[in-house]
C-alpha cells in the first residue's frame, strides 16, 4: 500500500549482539537475508517484522531503527522529498527485491523509502503492522503537511491512509488501523527549535514489563496521550538505538 508504513530496519555496529538482544527481549527468531550474513531478518512466530544490517554494510542513516515508507515511484518520491523541503541523504540505490533511499523531513526527522516488494505482515489490511511509528517533531501541522504531499495522504483516489487530529497529536490510520502518529505538543505554544526530531518505532508484544526485565530493567514508561489507560516502555538496545514496547490489544 503505498504511502503506508512498510518495514522499519536497525543499522547497529554489533549484528551478533543485536541479534541476541532482540531475540532475549522481544522474542524473535532470525534468518539470513538471501546470501548475506550481514542483514538478518526477525521473525516472530514467522512473520516477518524487520530488518537488522551490520552498520558497514547499511546503505547509510544513524544507528539506530528507521522507518521505510512504500512509493511506486523511489526517483519521483525522492526528487518531490527534496522540493519539499527536505534532504536524501543517501539514494536512490538498488538493494535486493526492490531500490531504497534515505532522506530527511524539513525538521531534521530521518526515514526511508522503499520501491519493491514488501512483507505482507506489514500491509493494514492484515491485522495491522507488527509496529507503529511516532514522530516527535517542532511543528506537527508542517509535518502532517510535509509527509501528507509526499506519501499521498488523504488523497480522494488514495487508498492509503486517513489524517485526523486528536488531543494535539495528529493521528495516521489506514484501514481503521493507527499506524503513526505526529506530535509536538500543545498546538497554543510556539515550535521548540530545542526538541530533537525523530520516528520511534513502538513494537507490540504480550508483556512489556517481561521485555523491560530482558532488557535490563532500564526502561522508562511513556503514557499513551491518545488512551490514557496505556502506556509504552521505552527501551535502548546495546548500540543505544532507542525503541519503545507495547502491550498487544
């Protein structure tokens, strides 16, 4: 579905510590991408999830979890993301099964593109994505209009997603689906040049207070400002990329 969320991917440093925390914390099972032993897909009870790449072999971006959005286009998608305002930082490239790029927002917040086959795992109409994404940005409304020109959103011959405005957050559906959200606080105070601009990627699991014991103990609990009964913990793997845990409903 393009325009949607359609795979997220961690670029660390250490591929066999990853893969060994992840697998203690959120209990998934990994293989190897075709014949490579530096990109490993995770797995939970077979479906896929995402994607872990030894940093050196990355085709750019932090250290850390970045999001990949789904274009029909990856040259158009990335020339409009430049006229828009933003940056690609690395792309247009030709990777297995399809061509990806880095870019981003006006704000400084990083993501991908994807042109090519994607899990069907991750597509809304199969129970929802594995994960969400929450953009934490200066200026909500100038992302809503950033990312809604560039992936399409809200478009009447769209089928992609829907955006609406909820509790100063600007939430992101698809087929009845949150699959993100964008938020920059209350909506009567001025953009925070201070606030640093990122996509945390939040995964579903069973128990979060089990994840947050595998992992240390460490995690710091996030209230929820769309349901107020919930909350996510957030956690840092051994690279110190940063990710949050949820409680699947």
């Amino acid at each position: 579905m393009y325009g949607a969320p359609c795979w997220v991917n961690l670029a660390t440093r250490d591929l066999p510590a990853a893969r060994e925390f992840y697998t203690a914390v959120l209990g998934w099972t990994f293989r190897s991408a075709s014949h490579e032993d530096n990109y490993l897909i995770a797995f939970l009870d077979d479906t896929p999830v995402a994607g872990l790449v030894d940093a050196s072999a990355a085709i750019g971006g932090p250290l850390a979890w970045t999001p990949y959005f789904a274009v029909p286009d990856l040259g158009s998608a990335a020339g409009n993301a430049q006229d828009r305002g933003g940056m690609v930082a690395v792309g247009p490239l030709g990777v297995a099964h399809g061509r990806a790029a880095i870019a981003a927002d006006p704000q400084g917040a990083r993501f991908g593109m994807w042109q090519g086959r994607a899990p069907a795992s991750w597509h809304p109409r199969h129970g929802g994505p594995p994960a969400r994404l929450d953009l934490h940005t200066r200026d909500a409304f100038a992302a809503a209009m950033y990312y809604g020109e560039l992936f399409d959103w809200e478009n009447e011959d769209s089928e992609c997603c829907s955006v609406e405005y909820e509790q100063e957050t600007v939430v992101v559906r698809s087929c009845r689906h949150v699959i993100g959200t964008l938020y920059s606080g209350s909506a009567e105070q001025p953009p925070d040049p201070r606030v640093t601009t990122w996509w945390e990627v939040t995964f579903y699991v069973v128990d979060p207070e089990a994840a947050r014991s595998a992992a240390g103990g460490a995690g710091a609990h996030s209230p929820d400002r769309l349901h107020p009964d919930a909350a996510d913990v957030r956690l840092t793997d051994p690279s110190g990329a940063p990710f949050s845990v949820r409680k699947l409903r």
